[in-house]
C-alpha cells in the first residue's frame, strides 16, 4: 500500500530548492543555537529594519513617474542643470563644450613698432580655420572649438607669432590682438583715387615676393627685404585701371609712398591735332590717347559733332567722312566699330540720346519744304540697330503759293520727346493757314505712346516754346497781330497750366541741364560770380555749386560719379560729383555745334 509522505520532508527524488525558500517566513528555516548567534556580526543581528527597502523604492518610483509625466518642465530643468555645470566647472565647460560648440573669433593684426594693421597675413588656430588679413588687419576665424586654442600668424618679413587663448562657450565678439615684429624694411603707402584725391580701400599691393592690402583710409605698411632703395611694385583695385609704381625704400626711417588709381573707363572726344578731324579716346585722367577713327580729310570742323549716349556705350557721330553729305554714324565703344545709321540727300542734327535712343531731325534737301516729310523726326536704336519715324511734316501748295509746318522744338525729359510743330510759308502775307493746328505733342523714344498736348489754330494764333527747365517748357500764345499774349507753364507729365510771366522771366538765358545716367541728378551752369558749376536734382532744383570756374561750362557725365567740364573753348576737364580740384583730361575740338544738344546730350 502506498504510504502518506511527510511533505515538508524532502526526498532523494526532490532535493532542496534554497533559492525558493525564505528564511523569515519558512517554518523549517534553520534555527541558530545561542553560541552560534554570539559569533555573528552586530550588523546581521539587526538586520534591515521592517519596510526600509520598500521605501526606498517607491521614492524612485515616484520621481520616474514625475519625470515621464511631465516633459515639458522636466527636460528644460535637465538641460539647465547641465549648462550650469558646464559654466560652474572650467574642465567640464570646455572638454565636453568643445565637442560641439564652435565660434567665429574675431582676430586683428598690427605691426609691433609702428601699431598699423598688417594686411595679407596668414592667421590660423589650431581647432579651426586659416584666413588671410584684410587691408585693416582683420580677419575672422571661422569654426574655432570652445576651449583651449592656439592662433599662429606668419608673413613675409616679419617674424612668426603665436597667442595661446581661451575660447569661451558664449561667442565674445572682442578681436584677439596679436603684434608682428618686422624683420625687414618697412615702408608706408597711400593710394587715392585720382580725381577725387580721396584714399581708396582694399587696394591690392604686390611688391616682389610681399602682399599688403591698403585700409579703409588707403594706408598700407609694407615690409621689404633690406639693402634695396626701390622696389617695382604693382596697384590693382576693381573698377580701376592697374597702375606699375616704384616704391621707395630705406634703412634709416621709413618711407612715405604716394600714389593713385584712375577710375576705368574712356572719354571720347574730337580732336584735329593731326589736321584732320580725328575721334579719339583716352583715360579719365588723359593718359593712353589713341585715334580711334581717324578722319578722311572730307570733315567740315565747324559742322563734325560727336554726342555720348549717358552710359557712354554708344557715340553718335555726325560728320561728312566723303564728297558726299553729312551722314549719322553710331560708334560702339565696347568694340569701336563703327556703323551708319543714316545717310541721303538731307541735313542731320542731333538733339540726343535717351537711352540707347538717338533722337535727331532730317530735313531732306530732295524735297520741296511743302512736300509731306520733307522734315523728319526720328530715333535710332544703337543696340538694335532699329530706326523708327517718330513724325514727319506736312505741306500744301506749291512754288508760287504754299504752307508747310516746321519744328519749332525738340526736347527730350525721360523717355519722351517733346516736339512743337508750327505753320509756315514763302509767302506768309498770303499764306492759307485755315483749318491748320500749331501743335505741342509727345511721343516716347520707341515711337509709342503719342498723345497731343495742347493746339491752337495757326490762322489766328502765334505760338512760341521756352524751355526753362530740364523738364518743364514755357508755351507763350497771341493773337495774330494784337498784343494778347497769354503764358502757359507745361511740366512733363501734366497738362499745360496758365500762368503770369514778364518779359525777363520768358527771356532769360536758362542753362542746357544734362541728365545723370541714372536719371536722379541734373548739371548745369549759371553765373555766380562768375561760371559756377551746379549739380541738383531732376527737375533742376536745390542746386549746389561744386566748382566756380572762369569761362567754363559743363559738358556731360561719366557714370553718376564724375562730370565733364570745359573750359577756355577747348580744354576738357574731369572732376567729382561731390566738387574739389577739376583734373585736365586734355584739350580737343570744340565745334560751333557744340552745346547745343539738349539735356540728354553729352560731349
């Protein structure tokens, strides 16, 4: 029969699980004897006291749920405490700041003895970029690592320097000063704009084996090898023309060099130095003058004119080059090709140039004055080479008994020309005019846009134009044969508005105004004790004298920043915006033409 085990007592077929059995609640846990308890530690007598454990746990438990629940406010905390022990603890701030955090560090390098920036040095740091000084002895290093960093400058001639720093974990905007000793001779220089005479910045300077750069004042120190007295250096700045100079070198003090750069760009002008009537060019500053048409022989001095358009790249030449008439030819002053943009049996003049528009009249010599288009109003693109009729006159009668009109104006403001047309005859006493309108009208320059702007009846009235402004013309009307005159001021733009005028305000000699290519600045001259040269703005208004020259007027501009001036007849002068010292380009030929043009003409 099988027999009832004792179950708390294990058989050989189930041996003893310790791990599964607690010793504080199993009813069979070994029981100590007194002796055997008096050998054991005081620590494992006591044993951990009820619920300790217990407690320990929950707490954590409590805060990990806090943490888990509460994102928003529990990472920005963990974030803040570890910048707080970043910026508390130097050693951590920049050991572990350094693995991601870097700056641009601001460095300035100047000469130990004389304190000036020395320009076109190699500065480097050992956790970041390498950079090349600026003319002011500038640069900024770029990617630098927070911590600790080495900056190592070299250059030509001076000895090679160091500056061991700290960069912080917030970007400090103060420039890091490091001083070069000079080994060799140094040497000053200064570049200045030719005609302005004010100092030119980042000029690149190349003498030898040495760059420097000039600072914002065109001040550049220079150090060079010793036991020279001259080296051949080189000027380069954008905008300029390149200029070879000799700088001057000593071993007993340091030398002062002086030099300048002409803008780029060529002036055009006539000339018949050869003894024929010759286009030529030349620097701003007169230097380099070349032919660039030469003339045949067939020119009329008095009558050969040469126009700018106000960028300069297009030349509008009116000159009779053969046996035959005048003609209008376009010159491209990229290339200097010249092209013909009209010819016939007629007489040209050129009123000027609005844009790439050449704006001139023909009045055909083919035609009877009462023939339709006998007088022509036309422009010329020179960049397409397009030619449109922007108007043309009309006629009746014939030999014995006729009436045609004429062009009283031409004026060009903006991008439109402005033309009065009248009526006329050979026989006036008994000329027809019924029925005939005197008209002011404006068109734009491509031939678009005409509109009529005021007309009166040329059998009853009399109709004469002023110009008095760059963009404003004064219209004077009468009766035939009383004393009515009534004065109308028309502003480009608006209609004609009556007014009141005297006699000295309708006659007096108002200036030519040339427009600046930009279209924002108007030149002119008045006699202010004596010829003051004025610049103001486009309607000819707040004007500021730059120059009083005697027997002087001006003649046009190059680019925004410089005007043309002539003096004496035939001496061409060039000068800046601002006013100063007017600087001699040369003498050329001054045509009786010449300063006729409108506005938009230049030389």
């Amino acid at each position: 029969m099988p027999t009832i085990e004792d179950k708390t007592t294990p058989t050989a077929e189930q041996p003893i699980d310790h791990e599964s059995v607690d010793p504080e609640t199993s009813a069979e846990a070994e029981i100590k004897t007194p002796e055997e308890s008096e050998e054991l530690p005081e620590a494992e007598l006591e044993g951990p006291k009820p619920g300790q454990a217990q407690n320990s746990r929950s707490h954590w438990h409590r805060f990990r749920d806090w943490y888990s629940n509460h994102k928003r406010l529990s990472i920005p905390l963990t974030a803040l405490l570890l910048l707080l022990v970043l910026g508390v603890v130097p050693w951590t701030r920049y050991a572990a700041a350094g693995l991601f955090i870097s700056h641009d560090v601001e460095v300035q390098v100047v000469d130990s003895k004389t304190g000036a920036p020395v320009s076109e040095a190699k500065v480097q740091a050992s956790s970041g970029s390498a950079e090349i000084t600026s003319g002011n002895g500038h640069v900024s290093l770029h990617k630098v690592k927070a911590g600790r960093t080495t900056i190592k400058v070299t250059k030509k001639y001076y000895k090679d320097s160091q500056l061991k720093t700290t960069v912080s974990v917030f970007k400090s905007s103060k420039a890091q000063s490091i001083r070069l000793q000079a080994t060799g001779r140094q040497v000053k220089i200064t570049v200045a704009n030719m005609i302005t005479k004010k100092g030119l910045a980042s000029v690149d300077i190349k003498i030898s084996d040495v760059d420097v750069k000039t600072d914002a004042s065109g001040n550049a120190t220079a150090v060079l090898k010793a036991g020279v007295s001259s080296q051949k250096a080189t000027l380069k700045l954008s905008g300029y023309n390149d200029s070879n100079v000799t700088v001057q070198v000593s071993d007993t003090q340091i030398k002062e060099n002086k030099f300048s750069l002409t803008p780029s760009g060529k002036v055009y002008f006539l000339s018949n130095r050869s003894g024929k009537v010759d286009v030529m060019k030349s620097n701003l500053d007169g230097s380099d003058t070349v032919i660039v048409l030469a003339g045949t022989g067939n020119e009329d001095t008095d009558n050969s004119v040469l126009v700018a358009s106000p960028d300069w790249k297009y030349l509008a030449l009116l000159a009779k080059r053969d046996t035959g008439a005048s003609k209008v030819y376009i010159i491209t002053t990229s290339n200097d090709q010249l092209t013909t943009a009209d010819e016939g049996s007629a007489n040209f003049a050129i009123s000027g140039w609005i844009g790439d528009n050449l704006i001139y009249t023909v009045s055909r010599t083919d035609l009877s004055p009462w023939n339709t288009g006998s007088n022509k109003l036309k422009s010329y693109d020179a960049s397409t080479g397009k030619l449109v009729l922007l108007d043309q006159t009309s006629g009746t009668g014939d030999a014995s008994s006729n009436a045609y009109e004429y062009y009283g104006l031409v004026f060009l403001s903006g991008d439109s020309v402005i033309y009065g047309k009248g009526w006329t005859s050979k026989y006036p006493s008994s000329a027809d005019y019924s029925g005939k309108q005197e008209t002011l009208s404006i068109i734009s320059a491509n031939g678009q846009n005409h509109k009529v702007i005021s007309q009166y009846a040329a059998d009853t009235k009399t109709v004469y134009y002023t110009p008095h402004g760059p963009n404003s013309i004064y219209i004077v009307t009468n009766t035939q044969g009383q004393t009515d005159y009534a004065y109308y001021d028309y502003v480009v733009g608006s209609a004609p508005k009556q007014i009141s005028l005297t006699n000295d305000q309708l006659y007096k000699n108002y200036p030519t105004y040339y427009l600046s290519p930009n279209g924002k600045q108007t030149l002119w001259t008045e006699i202010r004790d004596g010829n003051a040269i004025l610049v103001g703005d486009t309607t000819g208004g707040n004007g500021k004298v730059i120059a009083t020259i005697a027997s002087s007027s001006p003649v046009g501009w190059i680019s925004g920043q410089y005007v043309l001036i002539s003096k004496s007849t035939n001496e061409l002068y060039i000068m800046s915006v601002a006013g100063g010292t007017p600087l001699k380009i040369g003498n050329y030929l001054n045509t009786s033409y010449y300063g006729l043009v409108t506005q938009r003409g230049n030389l």
